[in-house]
C-alpha cells in the first residue's frame, strides 16, 4: 500500500458539504445532521489510504481519472458520493454529490483544477 497520501478538499466540495449538512439539519433535524457529517467525514478519510479504499470505483465512464466513493459504508446510510481525482500523491475531492444527481454535467471539465 502506498504511503503519504494527501487528501484536499475542493471549494465547491466543501460548499457541497454545508449544503448537505443545511439541508439534513431543515429536514430531519440537528441530531440527524451530525450523524450525517460523521458519515460524510469517515468516507472522505477511507482515502487517507490512498484512492484504492474499500469501495471506490474507477468512473472514466463520467470523464477520464475521476473516481467516487460512496459514503455508505461501514454499516452507515447515506445517498451521497465522495467524488474524486488522484493528483500524483493528492487525492483532490472535487463534489460530494446525492447518487441520484447527473454527475458528469455537475463536474468541472478535466483541465480544471478544484479551488
């Protein structure tokens, strides 16, 4: 297993996150959002382990090098997906996004670089 994985949370994934997290906390309450951030945090640092973690899958089908991880795991419920993209030895989460969502027209175009 490869060591020294770094792990950068893009702006538009964070903003992701308050969003989901604002969302959660209006619909089934605060108690219910923090169990969800736990949720969302525990699979964003499956990949301190680099892009291979349990459960992540290569996407080319969505655009070249983009990978997700969805967020249900480890006996957790949860409908979002870590989206991602390795970076020599960075692993930049561009979009944490619900799995019902078009994701290709919800991702930047490959030359992009997350914020």
């Amino acid at each position: 297993m490869r060591q020294g994985w770094t792990v950068r949370l893009g702006q538009q994934a964070e903003q992701d996150y308050i969003e989901i997290l604002q969302w959660t906390a209006k619909t089934f309450g605060k108690g219910q959002a923090k169990t969800y951030a736990e949720t969302v945090a525990l699979a964003i640092e499956a990949l301190d382990g680099g892009p291979d973690a349990l459960g992540a899958k290569a996407r080319d089908d969505i655009q070249p090098g983009i990978r997700t991880l969805h967020v249900a795991r480890q006996g957790r419920a949860g409908r979002h997906l870590v989206v991602f993209r390795v970076a020599g030895s960075t692993i930049d989460v561009l979009r944490l996004l619900h799995d019902s969502m078009d994701l290709p027209r919800r991702l930047p175009a490959t030359n992009d670089r997350p914020s």
